[in-house]
C-alpha cells in the first residue's frame, strides 16, 4: 500500500509554517514565510486576508516543491495558530476587519467595559478571564459600522483560511473546539456557542461559525488552491486545534493531570483533565476544550514572556554583530553561575501585566539591584519571575485538582527548551522534574496527528501520539535549592500585591 503522507499548516502571530511528514513523525519538507502587517500608529496591528493567504500558499508551494513526487501522497492538511482573535469576512469571503490579534489594542475601553457587565459569566460560562473575540466585535461594530454590515460571518484564523482553501460555502464555516474560549461567547463545558452571552453582548448567533471537532473534515482542497500551491485537488482539510492544544496533542501531553510548559513568546501551561472547573475563587487559569471532546485544559498564559527575554537580549546585552543565538548561548553560560535568588536581585518580569487574573497595572520592575549586579543577574532575575509566575498557576491548579498532584514531571516544549540551564531553573522553582522533548514541532505534528485522525489513518490519538514522542533529557530539582526558591516564592507572591498600585501610580504620568 502506497504511504499516506500528512501536512500541516501553523498560522502564527508573525509567520506562517508548514510540514509534511510521514505518519511515524518524520519531517520530509518545511517552510516558513512572515506574514506582512500594518502598524500606521501606536495600537494599530492589521494584517489582511490577502496578504495572509499569500503566505499559507508560498508554505504550501515550498513544501509541495520539496516534497517532488511525493506531494501526491498527502491524504490531509491540519491547522493550528493563534488561539485569540477576530476576522469579519463578507458572504464571499472577502476580508472586512483584516485580522485582529490582540497586538491590536484598540479594543480595550470596550473589554473593560464588557469585563465590568459581564466578568462573572466570562468565567463561568466561556472559562476566561481575558474575552478577545466579543470586545473586538464590539469595537468593530462602533468604530466602523458600515463596514460591519457587509460581514456575514466573524472566524478565527484557521476558519478563514480553511474556507478560502475550500471554497467552502460561507454558512458552512467552521470554528475548532479548542478556540471557543477566548471568544468570551461559548459554552465551554458543553462545546457550543451561549445564548446567555451572545445575548447579554448582543451578538446575533448567525453571525459566528458552526463549532467543528479537531479532527473533523471539514472541507477540501479546491481545484484553484491546488493549481496555486501544487498540491491535488480534493485533499481533506481537518479543522486541527489552537497551537496551545495542537502542542499538547504533539506532546502527547492528553491524560487526565498531564502537563506540559511551552516556554515560549507567550509561555504558558497547560494541565489536561476530564473535569470542567473553573477556578472560581482567584481566576487563577482559563479553561480551554481538549482536541477530544469531552477533555479539558487548565491553561496559563504570561503575556509576552519570551518577548521580554528577547528584548532583554536584545537592547541590553547582545553584542555587534553577534547573532541572537549566539547571544543566548553566552548569557545562559553566564547565568549558570548565578546562585538562585540573583545575589538579592529580584525581578517582576510582566512588561504588559497580567491576564490570569487580570491586572493590567502590573509592569516590569527590578529591585535590589547593586554595583555588583551583572546584566546576566538581571536576565536569570527575569526568568526565576517567570518560574515564580509559573508556580503560582500551577498551585492554583493543584488546588482545585487535588487527585493530579502526584504527576512524575512536567514536560517543556518551545524555543526556550532549548535552553538547559533555564530548563534546570524551572525544575528547582517548581519542585518539579522537567523533561525536555526530542520533537521541536509539537504543534504542527499534533496537528498532523488530528488529520490522520480525521481520515480514519489513526484510531487511538492518545496511545499513537506517545509512541511517537521522545524524551531528550530530564532535569531533577536541586534540593537546597528548592528551599531557597520556596522562600522567594513566598516574597514574589507578596510584592505582586504590594507593586501593583506602585506601578498605578507610575502609569499616571504617561
């Protein structure tokens, strides 16, 4: 029997990527491509469908050109991207409102002004502390009202570029399961869209996409996408998952109480559990849909994290002509040598606050700082933050999921997994062994192992996705190590409540 190979398709916020592997994981082609935005003023981040589309399909080009004779055997496409977000198209989906992430903040006087009205049902009902999708409608709809009466459906990402693949009819558009939350509109617990909500905010229900399973079929390669990208016409494209749940699902990171820690632009962890359940007490995660209906994903996010280390590289350290890797290599050799605690250096490392729970009055802070203070104390400051942030979601987690504290590990995926010394970091913080992956592409593979799925190629995702996943290294706690960091847990917790109305103040002279 000739072998099926599979392709997938990652919408991220800067670039697009795709691959095509064979069904044991291995990686036959690859592409990559920048996806042009706008950014006229401060606030403004637009990019349009157009130029979207032309992205996916040089992707699509490029591995289809690598891949020669064997581009005729892709049997799927899966998707994966950005998890938060809004996208008007009109009844022929032309682009409306380009795409909106949340780089684009014009949004925010109308999500505080929803998260005023309606917080409690945000989180209760939909399982988020930040709702994305519902204030950008209503921005749209106030700023630009003319145009917002050509739109006949409001997507996420991978929706409009399934249905620009396809030609898909317009009422027949799709949205993933797992990307539900941070619309702030759905029924998580029960994977549909809440009438509650969409009444409360004023959103007609025929406005928004029918809810697909990650691994449905959902549409197909048309003859015109194919001829643009050569491939064959006809190849099934399944809905995938956001990149946070297609990570999981490439981790194999899928049984009750597994946990997996992306160390990435925004880092963030995820515990999966067959149990919806808010944290209602601190709003201390959100609750995301699994890529199985009927799993859940308690997840943290910190905005902008890696960002942050990045700009600290970047502005403060790298030197001419040094590349950003090599620049990374020298301050982790650097900060090895750094005992825990920075030598009485301490670092609040949320440039943009935080979301979970919100607290946009935070900013980045450094204290303690001496003459003896080295940039590489200030940078290995920033990252036992980032761990004390970490800690502190997964208590919440581990306090409203007491029957997963046992777990063995928490698996580390991302570009910062690359780095053995923050890996070892995270471990003495969390009091936890962390295993770093032999696979750097979990999401476009997870999503490759949806589409096998979806095409009947796999049957058990969960048993095929850890036979397919191997564990590159495992960094145990330090012992005394992990005493000094409790008791700087402790003081990280405490001056978060102290620092916030300082940094209040602060903002009022911007």
């Amino acid at each position: 029997m000739e072998q099926k190979l599979l392709m997938a398709i990652d919408l991220g916020t800067s670039f697009v990527k795709a691959g095509i592997y064979d069904p044991e994981g291995n990686e036959l082609a690859a592409a990559r491509k920048a996806i042009k935005s706008i950014q006229p003023r401060p606030g403004q981040f637009i990019q349009h469908g157009d130029d979207l589309m032309a992205a996916v399909e040089y992707c699509m080009k490029e591995c289809a050109g690598s891949a020669r004779e064997n581009a005729a055997k892709i049997a799927v496409i899966g998707f994966t991207g950005q998890m938060a977000g809004f996208m008007g198209v009109d009844e022929n989906w032309n682009d409306v409102t380009g795409w909106s992430c949340s780089l684009d903040t014009r949004y925010i006087p109308y999500a505080e002004k929803q998260n005023a009205l309606f917080a409690d049902d945000f989180y209760r009902v939909s399982g988020t502390n930040s709702p994305l999708f519902s204030s950008k409608y209503a921005w749209f709809k106030s700023e630009f009202p003319e145009e917002a009466k050509r739109i006949a459906k409001y997507l996420m990402i991978s929706g409009y570029v399934i249905g620009r693949l396809s030609g898909l009819p317009i009422k027949e558009a799709v949205i993933d399961g797992s990307l539900i939350t941070w619309t702030g509109l759905a029924d998580v617990r029960n994977r549909c869209w809440s009438r509650k909500l969409c009444q409360e905010l004023g959103i007609d229900p025929d406005l928004l996409p029918r809810i697909a399973e990650s691994s449905e079929v959902v549409a197909y390669l048309s003859e015109t996408a194919a001829g643009r990208t050569g491939l064959c016409a006809d190849i099934p494209l399944v809905s995938g998952a956001g990149d946070k749940i297609a990570g999981c699902t490439g981790a194999a990171n899928l049984s009750p109480g597994d946990m997996l820690f992306e160390a990435a632009s925004f880092g963030a962890v995820s515990c999966m559990t067959d149990v919806y359940r808010p944290d209602l007490e601190q709003r201390g995660y959100d609750m995301l849909n699994g890529s199985t209906r009927g799993s859940y994903c308690a997840h943290y996010y910190m905005p902008g994290s890696g960002i942050t280390q990045e700009w600290f590289i970047s502005r403060f350290y790298r030197k001419e002509n040094e590349t950003l890797k090599e620049a990374y290599a020298r301050i982790d050799a650097e900060i090895a040598g750094i005992p825990p605690g920075c030598e009485g250096l301490f670092a609040v490392g949320m440039l943009g606050g935080t979301v979970m729970p919100f607290n946009g009055d935070l900013r980045g802070v450094f204290m303690g700082q001496t003459w003896t203070h080295t940039p590489a104390h200030f940078y290995r400051a920033i990252v036992e933050s980032f761990a004390f942030a970490l800690k502190t979601a997964i208590g919440r987690m581990n306090a409203m999921y007491p029957q997963y504290t046992e777990r063995d590990c928490i698996r580390m995926i991302g570009g910062g997994a690359d780095s053995e010394v923050c890996a070892q970091i995270y471990a003495d913080v969390l009091g936890m062994p962390v295993e770093t992956l032999s696979r750097r592409d979990p999401a476009l593979w997870g999503s490759c192992l949806l589409g096998a799925k979806g095409i009947g190629l796999i049957d058990g995702l969960e048993q095929y996705a850890k036979e397919h996943i191997r564990i590159r290294k495992r960094f145990d706690p330090d012992p005394e190590k992990r005493i000094v960091y409790d008791a700087l847990q402790e003081r990280y917790n405490r001056y978060i409540g102290i620092l916030t109305p300082l940094c209040r103040e602060l903002q009022k002279n911007l």
